[in-house]
C-alpha cells in the first residue's frame, strides 16, 4: 500500500513550505517528505504509517509524555521515530526548521522479511536519537528523488528495503534474528530474472515485482541478487537501460527522447546524465561519432 502523505489544511499550507515530496515520483513503498517546519504548535494525532523524521537544523521543542513535561533541544541530524497507529503528543517548536521525513507503510515493513516473523510487530517510538545509517539513506533518497524523479521508483524500492531491516534489527518492539543468506540466487532463479529484465525494460521495474518473481522477499531478493552479479537489482537495471540505450542510439531511427522511454527512463534530463556519467559521453554526441 502506498505510503499516506500529510496534507496540510488550508491554515497549515499557509505556514508550511513543502520543499520536496515523492508523492508525484509514484513511490510505492516509502513516503518523503522535505519541508520547513514552521515555529508553532504540532497538533497531537496518529499516522497510519511509521514516521522517521530527521532534523536538518535546530530548535528547541516541548511535549507531554506520559503525564510528563519533556523539553529537548534539537540539532542536525537527530532523528525522531513515530509507529503507525500510534497517538503523538502534540509538540511546541520554538522556530522554524528544516526536516526530512520518511514515512514507511507498515505492509513495507512487514513484507520485506516476510519469512522470518512468525508474530506481530512494530517499531518502538523514540523522541531523540542518531543514527548514521538513517540519515544517510533519507538525504540518499532526497538526492535521487531531486535528480530523478518519476525514474527514482526502483532505488526508492530498494532503499525501502534496506531502511526496514534496519529498523525492525535496531528499533523493532521485539528483538529480531534476521539471517544473511549467502552464495547468491540458484542458478534457474538468476536466469528467470536476469531474463525478465532483459525483456521488460520499457516497464516498470519495482523490487516487489522481481522478488514476487522467484518467490522470496524483497530484503534477501536484493541480498542475494548482489551476491550474484556484484550489482543491486537498482544499478543492474540502469546499467541494462543505457546498454540498449547506446544500441539504439546507432541502430534506430528514432529520436533521444523515444530512446529514453522505450529503455524505461521517463526523465530526459535524468537519462541523460546518467548516460554521460557511465560512457563520458552524452546521448547526442555519441548518436554523431
């Protein structure tokens, strides 16, 4: 299920400035959010899907919890965790700041490691913490979804996928054992796959649908897959994309931009650049060598 973004009433859209959002990429599994928060009051609610909200700057923010006055100050990189369905506190911010939000579908969460959980869980909630690996994958995932765009759904995919073990490993309301296979897909499985790829290019690739594909989840599909061929199902698929890309471009007749959407790429601008940074070259100038 996609990931349920937080529109602003018509009092908030006046004080918010939603900088980014992957809502009009057509992420499925994973929600961003980048805006300005303003100084004000955050009225208490719940959000139906898990919220991870890293601070790029500081302020100072108060809230009851647990019959409890909290104050704590906030600096970039500090991170907040919020489970879905679970009420928030409503929280005074003393002035304006900037976060990055990340917002998970629990299905996300569950799904991704499917055959490891025998029972239910969540994430525990956290008001202040740090962690290197999460704020580093939301300003990866910030940087791809400015760059690319509509063309992000795979990398978002597999993002969502390394996000979610981490979580449920590190802030899961129960301790997890999640195992590491090794030695790679079994051959027919890499073939089916490979084959798949090769002839869906002009598709929309998601992680999801590969690993339904051979019937394992998407965390030890992408795991494995890596293990295989030295590549992530995300870098194999673009790698694949500007091999035909570069066939086309000397075979075909037809113009860059039918290239870019017959190999699977919706953004020109975003082919275009990843076309330069693997052959050096850009599309036009290679078509005239």
């Amino acid at each position: 299920m996609p990931p349920e973004y937080p529109f602003p009433t018509n009092e908030e859209q006046i004080k918010h400035f939603r900088l980014l959002s992957s809502e009009t990429a057509g992420w499925n599994n994973l929600g961003l959010v980048y805006e300005l928060e303003p100084a004000g009051e955050i009225p208490e609610g719940v959000s139906q899907d898990h919220s991870i909200v890293i601070c790029l700057g500081g302020c100072q923010a108060n809230f009851n919890l647990d019959s409890k006055q909290h104050q704590e100050e906030y600096s970039a990189g500090d991170i907040l965790i919020f489970p879905a369905g679970e009420l928030l506190p409503r929280i005074r911010v003393d002035r304006q700041v900037p976060i990055l939000e990340l917002l998970l579908p629990h299905d996300t969460l569950i799904n991704t490691i499917c055959e490891t959980i025998p029972f239910q869980i969540t994430l525990r909630s956290h008001f202040k913490l740090r962690d290197p690996l999460i704020q580093q994958i939301a300003l990866a995932l910030k940087a791809e979804l400015e760059t690319a765009n509509s063309d992000s759904k795979l990398y978002a995919d597999s993002m969502a996928t390394a996000l979610a073990v981490h979580l449920m490993r590190h802030y899961g309301s129960r301790n997890l054992n999640i195992k590491e296979y090794r030695a790679g897909l079994p051959v027919h499985k890499l073939s089916q796959t490979l084959e798949y790829i090769d002839t869906h290019l002009d598709r929309d690739l998601t992680l999801t649908k590969l690993a339904n594909l051979v019937q394992i989840s998407p965390h030890y599909f992408s795991s494995l897959f890596k293990q295989s061929i030295g590549l992530t199902p995300h870098q194999y698929v673009t790698k694949c994309r500007l091999e035909q890309a570069k066939i086309l471009l000397k075979r075909s007749p037809l113009s860059i931009v039918e290239i870019c959407h017959q190999v699977g790429f919706q953004n020109q601008s975003h082919f275009t650049r990843l076309f330069r940074q693997h052959f050096k070259i850009t599309p036009k100038t290679y078509r005239n060598l």
